[in-house]
C-alpha cells in the first residue's frame, strides 16, 4: 500500500479522471440508497390525536408473495366494540374511536374555508381529548359542533356563532359551543351523530389509548397477542397508522429507488470501469517495468487497486455528502410533484454512506484488477516491449468479448420488439432497456469492430490524416473505449427520453380520443362531489350525458410460470352510464353490465370477458369480480375499471368528480354559480404533473437529466485523461519533425473519426428499438418527441470529443518534447 501511495500522489493528474468518476458515484448512489432506507424506515408525522399514547388500527400492509409487503392506501375500519374491550384491559386510562368523514365549514360569501384537508376533516367529539383542550362545552346534538381552532381562526368563528358546515356532502346550520386550542382544523360532531354522517356505524377508523409509560409496553404487547392482525404504535410510528395514504407513499420511495438503482449501478460501474482503464493503461510502462525487477502478476494488480483505492477514498470524502443533499432535493421534487406528501421526511443515518463506500471500492478494486490483468500476466520482457504500442487484439478473450457483444446486439434488439406485442407500460419500459443492452454490447464489441473498421479507412491525403488512420487502428482499445462511452451517451439520451415522450403522447391520445365529456366538475374543498349534483346535473338543460368518476387502488392476484404474483394499480371507478361521455374502445362485452361485483379490463392485462378476477381492494378486503368488458384504451385509462357495487364501502364514498357532456354551457354555469365548492373545469381522467406532464415522466426525465450528465462528465474526464497520457507519444512526433499545428490536426481527425462513430453506432442501436415503439404505440414507424432532441445530442457529443480532446492535447504540448519524454506523465 505504500508504494500505491507513492504512485497515487506522482499519478495524481493521472488519477483525476478516477476521483471525478467515484465522486459522481457516489453522490448518486447514496441519493438512490437514502431514498431506498426512507421508505422502509421513515415515519409519517403525528399530526393528530398527539394525546394518545398508542393508536390502533387495522393491518394496512397486504404481504407481497414475491417477498415484503405493498401498502394499502384506503382505510380499513374496526369494529367499534373493540374499543371498549381496550379500554377494560389493565393498565390503560382511556380509549376513545375515531372516526373521519368530509366536512367544511362554508364562510361568510358561501364558499368553503380551506384550513386543512376537508376529506377527512369530520370526526367524533370524544377524540378531542387526544387533539387538545377544549373551551366551551360539548356539542350534545347533530345541530352542534366543536370547531378546530385553524379553522375557526380562518372563518372568523368563535363559541356561540353560528355557522353552516358542509358534512359527508350535505349543508347544515349548526351552532359553534366549543373550539380546540390546538393546531386542528376539524369539525367535531357529537360520536353518534360522526357514525351517522361517516356510514361507520358498528365501526371505528382508529383506537387511541391513553397508558402510562411505565405499563404502554406491557399493554402493547398484550393488544398484539389478542388481536394479531391489527396494527400497534407508539412515539413517532404512530403517524404511520394515522394515516396509511403516507405508508403508500413510503412504498413510491421504495420502487423509485429500485427502479434508478439498475441503471444507476451500471452507469456508476461504467464510468468509474473506463475511468480506471484508461489510468492503468497510462501506468503500463511502470507497471512493466516492475514486473522485469520481480514484481509478480497478484503484486502489480494488486499495486494498481491500491492506488485506484486512494483516489476512490479522496473522492468518497465530498461524494457522499454531496449525495445527502441531492436526495433532499430529490425529496422536494416529489413533493412538487404530488407524489409525496409534504409532512413525510427522508430518514438519513450513516447505512446510505456505507453502502456506496463499500460498493464503489468493491468496483474500484474489482476494475483495477481486471484493467491491470494483461500486464500483470504477460512475461516481464513482452510487458516491457508492449508498454509503449496496445497488444495485438485478436486473441481469445477479443473473440470473447466482440462474440459477447454481438449476442447483446442481437439481444436487445429482440426485446425491442416487445411493444408491438403488448400495448403496456411494461412492455414500453423494455424499450429503453434493448437500448442500453445493447450499449453495453456495443461497449465489448467496439474494439473488435472498430479495428476492423479502421483497416478499411483510406490512408490517402494528408500524413496527418495516415497518422490518424494508424493511430485508429493500432490502439483500437483506446479509441474503441471512447467511442463507446460517447455512443452510449446518444443511446441512452434517445431511447430514454423518447420512451417517455413516446408513453405520455399514447397516454395523452388514448385520453383525447376516449374522453368525449366537455366538461370535469370537482369539489375538493368539500372532499369531494356532494350526493345529490349528478341527478340535478343530468336534469339540466342540455346535458347529454353525465356520470360519476372516482379512482382507488385494486390489488390483482394472478398466476405467472406458476408463482403467484400481485400487481398494485390504480383503478377508476364508472357505473353503467359512463358510455355517453367516455369511450374506452370496448372490443369485448360491454360497459353497461358494470354493476355488482364487475370490473371491465384494459388489453394489456390479458383478461376475457367471463373471466373471474382475484382482487383485493384498496383496504385489503378480498373479492373476485366476474370481467365484463375488455377495452383497448388502458394506456389512458389504466388497466381495470371497477364497478361502484365492488368497491362501495371499501373507498371514499363522494365521488372525485364529475364528467358532463352538453350542448348548454351557460345553463351549466348558472348551475354552478348556485352550489358553493363546486369547481368547474376540463375533463381530466388522468393523474398530471405540472404542464398537464404526468409526474412519473417528470420523474424519470429529471433522473435521465442526473445521470446524463453523470454520463457526460465521465466521457469528458475519459477523454481528457487518454489524451493527456499522449504526452510521450506526441513529444516523439515532434522530435521527429512534426509541428504543433500538424499534430493538433492528427488529433481533430481522431476526435472527429471517434465521433462519427459514436454517433452513427449510437443513433443505430438506438433506431431500431425506437421505431418498434412508435408503430406499437403510435402506429407509425418513429416515435414522439423533440425532433431538435437528435440533433442537440449529435452536437453535444461532438462538442465534447472534440473540446476535451483539444483542450488536452493543446495542454500536452505545452511541455517541451524533451521535458515531456522525462517526466513520461
């Protein structure tokens, strides 16, 4: 370790492009590995019944076959004669059931006063005494109520006003007799009155319990050998059972650190892989040299991971860090985006550092090596002989390597036809992945290949342009391996960004062409549409055809190659009468059969009319629902379609909103004008981001822009670091007569040889996977997207083959020919 130590800091200009490479790494792996631990170890924020010493509530964890467990976003409820049992078992002081329902106070205009989420702001009086103080007395009627002190501050309400409160969707006039002196925004009713207006009656959302500390333990463990199957918290994992809508969100937090980690990983491995050969390659002279004073093949290569460790262990210091900060950011975004509720933090402990340390000196160690292989195991006087020209590359492991290569090709190329057999968001993402398959092809077979490409080049015209040529083809490796990198660079740029483009576009067709309503009414600050709007909608002139629209989360169970699997997905909710204003492209059966327990399903699933599908419902009730309908617009409409009959009592039971067709705009307006809280907009059936963009897209485009210019800085530093280990070589050309001019001109060929390659293998991997996708999806032989992205690309990549190689040869030549030929670095 110490002559590695010694080596490192003589090589360290050498050594640089190592330090970037690990540095990029390891901020993204450690942004990738804190969101990965905050969805298995973050908890939500007690926001209310902070008074209880531990919540009860059901099991809202559906075990997951396939390993773990998937959250389940809808609340399940319990009986309400449990509470009593609690209440008796020894050691607890209280417990009391709470239960939530929509409920909004209505200000003076007649508008809803927005203090919090009106959809669960309903609950029971009996909870106040886990919320906060009270002042005032009780309500003792459905006529009464206590207000949360948010919320009467916000509509100018004090005890003893009067008031008109929306609640479960129906306008009543009740007096104010008592506010909560806490951070609440609630409408409190008295606990019978709460069960009516929740449909609860017999049950309760949740249990709290009040229990001094030194029995809560024995206490929670008594509940959980009771009742195993419920759900048991104290301290901060209470907010976890409060509400399982942030449990669901830690579950996005999970899948979207799965799904960056691939890419991620193979990325990180590349680059810092690249990074490290072309350091090697720079240190073969010395390397050789010790093998002709002794030094044994396991010496040398584990003297080149030695080094290779003190410049990953000088770039873990500020990496790291660096990748705390980004997942924060990364953290922001989701929550910009809808996708994570603002009040779920990132859990961050030393694990995340950890683990990108250990895995990036695993890769360090393992690509030194294998970079230092070829000299450590070629005889001392032919190591020596080779440490100034590259080996010959025909013997069997290029043969491997360029077969391996070949097979990835071919490979990827087949997975892309995927889409034009299954018009799913699976299938679609199979695309992006043929292409960097076959990159990493690319990457095995692009010495081989551009050896032989090199030989056929003419060595006509100008000796500046034969020394280009010869110097393509006698270091095949060296330019093969830049070539590469900028070639996946293009691959991945096209083929991610335009899958994503290409999936919004068919999302965005299936929703145009299928939504045939005008118009969305909504009403999220009452908690949703009140119980009676439709009925008067469709009773208003003009209207031709009206129907309610809710979605909510099915589990489907099915068998593949004989496992059994489940698959979450998000489902929307139609009746009978949703055909006048939508059209989800029926092929079989038909929409007007969706009542009892009925779903209809998209292509993609591969259901029939007739079939018995095993479901469970967003709060993990079982049923099997009979297929009544297949539809081809699942892309827009997602999967499956759930009849009301199915899932009534299992999801909120006010409609989201409403979609209406009519002829009578101004007569819908009026109508509108005279029901406060109701929101008059477009038809919108899909989830959307900012721009109408869904905030998944957003969310990939924003990893793509990441680890592009990961990807970038690792070509950059590659290129820069190949060139400047040039020095001995063009200090020898102009020993021999060559100008300054004349060997940059050699050098802009190359870079322009390299660059053309790049682009010509990187735009071909990437066309074939890309028209596949645009005539499965679009029914055209290209995909959607930005036109002036390819070009941009094109540019972007040649601006950097070019500008990093001049830059370093322009600094190379600074030196003086002797000066450089002595300091051989």
């Amino acid at each position: 370790m110490y002559v590695a130590s010694k080596m490192a800091r003589r090589r360290i200009a050498a050594l640089v492009a190592v330090i970037s490479a690990v540095l990029g790494g390891a901020a993204l792996i450690t942004t990738t590995a804190v969101l990965g631990e905050s969805g298995f170890r973050s908890h939500a924020p007690v926001t209310r019944l902070t008074g209880a010493d531990v919540l009860v509530g059901a099991d809202q964890n559906f075990p997951d076959p396939a390993g773990g467990s998937i959250a389940l976003p809808e609340r399940a409820s319990l009986q309400a004669g449990l509470v009593s049992e609690m209440a008796t078992l020894p050691g607890v002081s209280a417990a009391a059931g709470d239960v939530s329902f929509p409920a909004a106070v209505l200000g003076a205009d007649g508008q809803p006063v927005v203090a919090g989420d009106p959809a669960t702001a309903g609950h029971g009086f009996s909870t106040t005494a886990f919320v906060g103080t009270t002042t005032g007395t009780a309500p003792t009627g459905g006529d009464q109520v206590a207000l949360g002190q948010n919320l009467a501050r916000a509509a100018g309400l004090g005890v003893g006003d009067t008031a008109r409160v929306v609640a479960d969707g129906r306008t009543r006039t009740v007096r104010i007799t008592s506010l909560v002196t806490s951070a609440d925004a609630g409408v409190y009713f008295t606990d019978e009155a709460a069960a009516e207006l929740a449909g609860s009656a017999g049950s309760v959302d949740l249990i709290g319990i009040t229990v001094p500390s030194d029995r809560r333990d024995a206490v929670i463990e008594e509940i959980r050998s009771r009742w195993p199957n419920l759900a048991v918290a104290q301290g901060d994992s209470r907010g976890d059972v409060l509400d399982p809508g942030l449990g669901a969100a830690r579950t996005l937090l999970v899948a979207l650190s799965g799904s960056m980690s691939g890419i991620t990983l193979i990325l990180v491995g590349f680059i810092v892989a690249g990074a490290l050969g072309v350091s090697i390659d720079n240190q073969r002279r010395e390397l050789a040299l010790l093998r002709a004073v002794g030094a044994t093949p396991r010496q040398i290569r584990r003297l080149a991971a030695g080094q290779a460790c003190v410049a990953a262990g000088l770039a873990l210091v500020p990496g790291i860090p660096l990748g705390y900060l980004l997942a924060d950011q990364a953290r922001r975004l989701l929550v910009r985006l809808d996708l994570l509720p603002e009040g779920l933090p990132l859990t961050f402990s030393p694990l995340p550092a950890l683990g990108a340390a250990v895995l990036l000196l695993l890769t360090v160690q393992i690509a030194a090596r294998s970079a230092a292989w070829r000299v450590s195991r070629r005889p001392a006087t032919e190591a020596v002989a080779e440490s100034r020209t590259e080996a010959p590359n025909d013997g069997r492991g290029a043969r491997i390597r360029n077969g391996a290569g070949l097979l990835l090709i071919a490979g990827g190329t087949m997975l892309a036809v995927t889409p034009l057999v299954s018009r799913s968001v699976i299938a679609i993402s199979t695309s992006a992945l043929a292409g960097i398959i076959a990159a990493i092809g690319l990457a095995l077979a692009g010495p081989t290949q551009l050896q032989a490409l090199s030989a056929r080049l003419p060595r006509r015209g100008s000796p500046t342009a034969w020394l280009a040529v010869s110097n393509l083809q006698g270091y095949a490796r060296r330019f093969a391996g830049a070539g590469t990198t900028l070639g996946i660079a293009v691959v991945f740029v096209i083929t991610y960004v335009f899958t994503q483009t290409t999936l919004m576009r068919a999302q965005a067709d299936d929703t145009a062409t299928g939504t045939k309503a005008g118009f969305s009414i909504s009403a999220p600050a009452l908690g949703g549409v009140p119980p009676g709007t439709l009925e008067s909608v469709r009773a208003l002139a003009g209207v031709e055809g009206a129907a309610a629209v809710s979605t909510t989360t099915l589990l489907r169970q099915y068998r593949m190659l004989g496992d059994v699997e489940v698959e979450s997905t998000s489902a929307m909710i139609l009746g009978p009468d949703a055909a006048p204003v939508l059209d989800l492209d029926v092929s079989a059966g038909s929409l007007d059969d969706l009542t009892g327990a009925t779903v209809a399903a998209g292509a993609s699933t591969h259901l029939e009319v007739g079939d018995e599908a095993t479901l469970y419902l967003g709060d993990g009730t079982p049923a099997t629902a009979r297929v009544v309908a297949v539809y081809e617009r699942d892309l827009g409409f997602g999967p499956l379609v759930a009849s009301p009959d199915l899932v009534a009592g299992h999801t909120a039971d006010l409609a989201s909103s409403l979609l209406v067709r009519t002829t009578d705009e101004a007569a819908l307006s009026a109508f509108m004008a005279s029901r406060p809280g109701l929101v008059l907009g477009d038809p919108v059936t899909t989830a959307t981001g900012p721009k109408g963009v869904p905030a998944d897209v957003w969310i990939n485009l924003a990893a793509i822009g990441v680890l592009l210019g990961y990807l970038l800085l690792g070509i950059a530093n590659k290129l820069v670091a190949a060139t400047t280990g040039r020095r001995a070589e063009f200090a020898t050309l102009r020993l021999n007569g060559c100008t300054t001019r004349q060997i940059l001109s050699m050098t802009r060929r190359e870079a322009g040889l390299i660059t053309a390659t790049a682009v010509t293998a990187g735009l071909g991997l990437a066309a074939t996977p890309m028209v596949l996708l645009g005539l499965g999806l679009l029914g055209r032989p290209y995909p959607s997207g930005p036109v002036w992205l390819v070009p941009v690309t094109i540019g972007v990549v040649a601006l950097i083959g070019f500008l990093t190689v001049e830059l370093a040869t322009r600094h190379a030549l600074r030196l003086p020919p002797a000066q450089a030929l002595a300091q051989r670095e």
